[in-house]
C-alpha cells in the first residue's frame, strides 16, 4: 500500500511540476478537440467580445498570448501590434513570432527528445535583437531546453512586460495563478471584467502540461463549470471543464495567467484622461469620481494600491513612497487614468 501511495504522489508532484508546452502545429493525436457541446440554455454564461482568433505560430505560448495583446491593441492600445489585430494579418504574425526568431531559434527544426543547437547558445551576438513575443518567450530556444514551438510557463509574464516595454509605451501586469488559490468565481470575476487570460493545461489527461490556450469566456451548465477557450489550432470557441491538472483529466489547467494593462503615455487617449490634483502629491489625491473602484500602479506596473475613492474624489496616498504613479478608476460612467507624483 505504502508503495502504491508513493508512486501516486511522486506522480502526482511530477504533473504539477511541469512548466512546459510539449505541443506543436499540430494537435496530439487522440484528445478531445472539440470539447463540450450544449443543447440546453446556459445557467450562466459570457463571452469576451473581440478576443481575436490567431492560429498557432511558432509555438502556442506566444500565439496564446498573442490573442490577448491583440485584443487590447484592438480596444485602444493600438500600439502594441501595427495595422489591424482583429485579424492575423502579415504584421500579427511577424509580432507574434518573426522570421528572423524562426531563423534563429526554430532552425534546426527539433523534435522531442532530440535537442538540436541553435542561435541560443553559446556564444552570445549571433543571434537576432529580440523583436517579437516569442523572442522575449525564449520560446524554441535549445539554451532553455525548448524544443520547435516549446516554452516555459514561468516565462509569460517576462514575455508580456518586456515585449509591452519594446513595442509601446505601455505597462502592464501579469500574474500567475494556481486553482488552489484561484476560484472559478475569480475566473468569472476576470471575464466580466473584460479581461482574457491565458491558461497552461494537460490536453490529453497525462497529468503533464502540455499546450497555453487563450481564456475569454465562461458557462455554468447543470451545476458544472466550464472555461472557453481559443486553442491556436483552429477559429472555434470550445470548451471544457473547469478541473485542475490530475492524472485522468484532459484539458486539467496547471495554472492561468490574468493581465492588466495601464497605459504610460495618457495623452494618447484624452477621452480617457483623469485628471488628478494636487500633483505633486503628499498624503492624498483627488480625482473628479467619488465612489469608484481605483487601482494605484508604481512604474512596473504592479497593483500596490486598490479601493473605492472617498468624498469629493479623494484617495489616501500617504504610505506611497516618493515617485511616479498611475492611477486607474472604474465606474458607471466607465474607466479612466492617469498619472501623478509622490514628493
């Protein structure tokens, strides 16, 4: 028995340890592409409108995250692709992931678990600037183990700030959740905002990570809970159940990755502009919106403040350091942000 329970967790642990997509251009034979298919009447449902549908581009970690940036840059933040992102256009593509990344990094086109040299390694110049998403992914790169089209989990979020940095003047956040700490009732939360994510799941229930998928929707169906999902292999919405990653389980998600985006440069959008005083600041701020939920993020992107603004407007910023902050508030009215100074 003790022997059984043992290769039990040490199965378990391995799954939960794998960071990696394993897939590539083409789905793994024998798992369920199509998912779930309804004839009822949702119990709760929404959709992300205009999340668009990229189909797999040297890798699925960059294609995924691809589709969220390409619905930002589709909703304002125009910056982050050229042209038009509702569609995967020449331009998307060479953003997504370049030729010269393919170059440098796909070629040798590599297959599990034969690990070909690339531009990666050692030593470092011949290789290409970073300048697409999967560049700043490492994707495909043999220095970081990843085979044609792999990447690393623990790799988005650098790829997301860093390819924000180089292609726009805008920030951003992205964290890592675990279902352990994540509910589905966060998960809700995300889509009602408007704010797709993206997942790492087992596609064929091995209890290994295997493929990142773009999150924009979800449904509740005879007490059953389920995620909508691009999966960069074809333009359909499908959808699974919401199950964490276990032996057993295909479509299990190991992690999901929510984003936020502020924008640097206000000015680009004076619609949306908030006007914020005194600036400099010392202890507080006013902002013409009493009663709307506010967010305070230092130069990094990152949350360091949240609440609902006072009378008149105010928010408490007395324990803020000195430094540039921005400021994003929500209301019935919609969103607004901008930008103010901490003496």
């Amino acid at each position: 028995m003790r022997i059984v329970f043992f290769v039990f967790i040490m199965c378990f642990y391995l799954g939960l340890s794998a960071q990696q997509n394993t897939t590539g251009e083409i789905p793994p034979s024998g798992i369920d592409l199509q998912g779930a298919a309804f004839n009822e009447k949702a119990d709760a449902e929404y959709m992300i409108s205009g999340v668009p549908a990229y189909l797999w581009r040297y890798g699925c970690g960059p294609t995924a995250l691809g589709m969220v940036l390409g619905y930002y840059d589709i909703q304002g933040y125009s910056d982050i692709f050229p042209g038009d992102a509702s569609t995967q256009t020449v331009l998307v593509n060479q953003n997504i992931a370049s030729s010269a990344n393919y170059n440098d990094y796909c070629l040798p086109l590599d297959y599990y678990p034969d690990l070909l040299p690339d531009l990666s390694e050692l030593p470092a110049g011949d290789e290409h600037s970073n300048n697409s998403i999967a560049d700043f992914m490492f994707t495909s790169r043999s220095y970081y183990s990843n085979y044609y089209g792999w990447s690393w989990g623990s790799d988005i979020a650098g790829a997301f700030n860093n390819y924000l940095a180089y292609i726009s003047s805008y920030s951003g956040s992205c964290n890592t959740q675990y279902l352990t700490s994540f509910s589905f009732a966060a998960f809700m939360n995300e889509m009602n905002g408007n704010r797709p994510m993206m997942a790492l799941v087992d596609t064929d229930g091995d209890g290994y990570t295997d493929h990142f998928i773009t999150l924009m929707g979800y449904r509740q169906q005879s007490g059953v809970n389920y995620y909508g999902c691009y999966q960069t292999w074809d333009q359909t919405v499908h959808w699974y159940e919401w199950k964490e990653i276990i032996p057993g389980q295909p479509w299990g998600i190991y992690c999901v990755y929510t984003f936020e985006l502020i924008p640097l440069s206000i000015e680009d959008n004076s619609s949306h502009h908030l006007s914020v005083f005194p600036d400099p600041a010392s202890t507080e701020i006013f902002v013409d919106t009493p009663g709307a939920n506010v967010s305070v993020y230092d130069i990094s992107g990152a949350q360091i403040l949240s609440g609902i603004t006072g009378d008149a407007g105010r928010v408490d910023v007395s324990a803020l350091s000195s430094g540039m902050y921005f400021i994003r508030i929500i209301s019935e009215n919609g969103e607004k942000s901008g930008k103010f100074i901490v003496e």
